[in-house]
C-alpha cells in the first residue's frame, strides 16, 4: 500500500509517503507548489491546520482523507477537544504509541507548543511565537539588525550581533521548555519523555528526543486503525 500524509501548516506543507520501503520525507513544499506531488496513491492522509487551503488539497487528489481532531484516539482531559488543531493531537497520539503516555511534545515551527500527556491523557500546554518567526521579528522591525539565519549556538553569552540574537532565542527556547519540563514532573509526579519535533525542532535536538517525522508515524498508524 502507497500512503501519501500531508501535514499542512500555516507556512509550508510537510509531506512524507509511506510503502514497502517504510517511511520516507518528501520534503517541505511551499502551498503553491504541493502540485508537484501529485501521483498514484492507495491513500492521502491530510492534517491540515489551514483550512483556507483544503479545496486546493481536495482539487488537487481524489479520495483525500482529512484528519479531524473528534477523530484522533487520544483522550483529553478538558472540554472542546475539536477545537485543538489536529497536529497536536496527532503528535501526542505518537508521543503516546512510539515513546511513552507520560510525555512533554515540543513542536517547534510557526509557532512553538508545548503539550502534557500524562497516563496517556492530554492535560494541556502554552503555545508562543517560533523561534523563526521571532528571528523574523527582530529582523523586520529593527532597522539596524540585518538578516541572519538561525543556526545551533550554545554560548555562555553573545559578544556580537549574531551570538546575542540567535543566541537568546535559543537559550529562551530552551530555558522555557526545560522549567515547564521539571516543573510538570514535579507537578504529576511522573517521569517524563521529552519529544521535540517541528521544521525547527533540530535546534533543541540537544535537550530531548529529537522526533522529525512524529506526525507521519502517527498518521500512518491512524491509517492503519481506519
């Protein structure tokens, strides 16, 4: 069987194709050119948290299989389950399936979020602004920082431009996830896997378990239960 997932976000479409082969990453596509992956599929798994771009999806394949978030077997352990985005679900469900129910997920992409599961049950999370999109931020709005791109520093203290922007939202970053990290351990008195995943989820790679294609896992095995 040829499984196409696409995991569209708010900035790029991820897309990954599963067969005999196992799981492979098609890459990062731009919404404009996931054209390029049409082809034959068995089936087309969708976790879309752009709404505004699933006719374009619809149109583009035939027998296209959204991912509701009612339709994710997670539990939860607050009111309005439909009315959190799909790929949280998805990624806690393969927190749950491929490491352990008592798990912190940290998906780090147009925005970052941090979710709990513990004892299988999603409690929760916070959710700011990514680390691009804070990059971005200071770029754009600062007329005398000049563009940069963010790369892996671990600095005691930044001593240019660079090491001081780059530098602080990634120890930022890190400081955030670490506190909630211990602080929910402490909170629910378990041993917490930590999952980091997320198009810039390779910069935190050093602080858990580094998960780039935690979302396609879930979703094949999703597949595989409807």
């Amino acid at each position: 069987m040829k499984i196409l997932t696409l995991d569209v976000g708010n900035t790029t479409v991820d897309a990954c194709i599963f067969g005999e082969g196992g799981l492979r990453s098609l890459g990062k596509f731009l919404h404009e050119d996931v054209q390029k992956l049409k082809g034959k599929y068995d089936r087309i798994c969708v976790a879309s948290v752009k709404p505004s771009f699933n006719p374009v999806v619809e149109r583009l394949f035939e027998d296209v299989h959204f991912i509701e978030p009612k339709d994710v077997p997670l539990r939860v352990s607050f009111e309005g389950k439909e009315k959190v985005g799909v790929d949280r679900l998805l990624n806690l469900y393969g927190a749950m399936l491929f490491y352990s129910e008592n798990s912190l997920v940290v998906s780090c992409g147009t925005a970052m979020v941090l979710d709990l599961l513990v004892d299988g049950t999603f409690r929760g999370g916070f959710i700011t602004l990514g680390l691009s999109g804070k990059l971005r931020c200071l770029t754009e709005r600062a007329e005398l920082i000049p563009e940069m791109k963010l790369r892996r520093l671990d600095v005691a203290i930044g001593e240019d431009t660079e090491t001081a922007i780059v530098g602080g939202i990634l120890k930022e970053a890190r400081s955030f996830v670490l506190s909630f990290f211990q602080e929910a351990k402490e909170c629910y008195g378990r041993d917490l896997s930590l999952i980091i995943t997320g198009g810039d989820g390779w910069l935190l790679q050093d602080i858990g378990t580094y998960e780039p294609l935690l979302i396609h896992r879930a979703m094949i095995e999703f597949c595989k239960l409807s």
